[in-house]
C-alpha cells in the first residue's frame, strides 16, 4: 500500500527543479553572444569611424593639425558652434521647465494638443524646418517685406542658426522632464505651499532639486544636438565662410576644397564633443539613478 501511494505522487518537481538548472548555461551563452555581438558592431560602427577620424586628422603631423583648426574660418566656426549652443541649450531649458510644469500640474483643453506640438520638431525633417523659416522670414517669404520695411534682416544671420536650433532641439529638454515630473506627482509642491512656501520657493526648494539630474541630462542631448545639427542650419545660414559657417557646414566646405586633412581636424573637435557629451550622459544617468 506504501509502494502504491508512493508511485502514485508526482514526480515533476524534481525534473521543475533540474531542468532550469540545465537551462542557465544555455542562456548564459547566449548572453554571451550577445554581448560579444554588441561589442563588435559597437566596435565597427562607432569605433571603426572615431579612428578613422583621429587617424586622418592627424596623418600629417600635430604641427598640421593645429594648423588647419586654428585657421582663421575653422575658429570662428567653432567659437559660432559655441555660442549658438551657449545661447540655445538654456532657452531651451526654461523652454522645458515652463512646458512639463504646465502638462504635468494642470488640467485645461489642448493639453493633449500642446504635448503634441512639442514633439513637432522631433517628427519634422530638419531641412524642411529651415525651409519653412525661408519662407517665412525670407526677403520673399511671408513676413520677408515687413522686417525690411523696418531694416531687419534675419536670413543668412546669425540669429537665423539661433531660431531654427531652437526649433529642432526644443523637445529635447521637455522630454525628459514630463515622464519625470508625472511619475513624481504633485504632493510635495502642494504640501510646501500648504505649510506656506511660495511659488519661486516651492520651485527653488521642491521641485527643482527633484528634476536637476533629468533638467542636465535633457540639457547635455539638447547641447549635442545643437553642435551637430546640419540641414536646418544650411538653409538659412547662407554658408557663408566665416560669418554663418558653425561647424559642420565648415567639414563639409573643407571637403569641397579638397582639404581631407583640415576636414579631419574640424570634424575630430566635434568627435571630441559627441566623447565629452557621451561621458556626460553616463555620469548623469548614474548619479539619476542613485538618487
């Protein structure tokens, strides 16, 4: 009878119990795998060209290369890129700040419409944001004739590298902010006012110190955008040598004068750039994390 009741239990638990144990080597391999493939395209699609880059730049000697980035239209290429960032990136960071404060904490018609009208930038192609402020500002576009009544030229200008910048990186910095600030919820702005904070207060004091890592983040990837960016900035800069050129529109004259080496040179500064912005990110995705 003991015999019959013990044939009669089941038996699975201990093959439930060892298959997965037989399992875990096979996943770990493929983990490996993957992580072996990763490495590798990492390696042949960013690391392969980063060299390539470095390489060229500097083929000729240091000498060369510092002399092909200090002339005179490299330099004021990479002083524009600079200041179009210094001037865009903290625009739209208040840009940012005003946008997921006014989405996350109130409730009023169109707000659905008006986070679909942040994202607009993202879902448009750059040359086409810089051809339609062409038709817009330009001496035959729509406002065109009523600044130069007034004398007021913004094509071909700088403040026209400034506007279209604003306009392909303004999602950057909002993005990162609303997902953030609805997750948070509004429960400690509204205890700070309750036990009688002020508004600057409740932002300086609550809810700035609960955003700063997603504000810097959306601010580094709204920085590296700013320095890359090529279509919108072609159309309405005029490319002009050394007055409209940032830096990108610099390598691609350079390459047309057949100048590979100072090409290269230009284009390692923005390299460096992108490396400076990548540890950026990581560091600031660390410290979001442990806070």
């Amino acid at each position: 009878m003991q015999n019959a009741t013990e044939s009669a239990l089941p038996a699975p638990a201990v093959t439930a119990y060892s298959s997965p144990r037989r399992g875990k080597p096979a996943a770990s391999a493929v983990h490996r795998v993957l992580i072996g493939a990763a490495f590798i395209l990492s390696a042949l699609f960013i690391g392969v060209p980063m060299l390539v880059i470095f390489t060229f730049a500097f083929r000729e000697g240091m000498g060369v290369y510092f002399s092909q980035i200090t002339q005179p239209a490299t330099l004021h290429a990479i002083w524009l890129t600079v200041l179009t960032a210094i001037v865009v990136v903290p625009i739209n960071m208040v840009f940012g700040i005003c946008a997921a404060w006014l989405v996350t904490r109130y409730r009023f018609p169109g707000r659905q419409l008006l986070i679909s009208l942040i994202e607009i930038p993202f879902s448009v192609s750059p040359i086409v944001a810089g051809v339609t402020y062409l038709f817009l500002y330009g001496s035959q576009g729509l406002l065109g004739p009523l600044l130069e009544s007034y004398d007021i030229k913004i094509m071909f200008t700088v403040p026209a590298i400034f506007l279209v910048s604003l306009f392909v990186t303004s999602p950057f910095v909002a993005r990162e902010l609303i997902p953030l600030m609805q997750a948070q919820g509004s429960e400690d702005e509204e205890a700070a006012i309750t036990l009688g904070a002020t508004g600057l207060q409740t932002f300086r004091y609550v809810t700035l110190p609960n955003i700063k890592w997603a504000l810097l983040y959306g601010a580094v990837l709204c920085n590296a955008r700013v320095m890359g960016e090529f279509g919108a900035v072609s159309v309405v800069s005029g490319a002009i040598r050394g007055q409209t050129n940032t830096l990108p529109l610099q390598i691609e004259l350079l390459f047309n004068d057949y100048n590979v080496t100072g090409a290269f040179a230009a284009s390692s500064t923005l390299a460096l750039i992108a490396i400076v912005t990548l540890v950026l990110k990581y560091v600031l995705e660390r410290k979001q994390r442990a806070g």
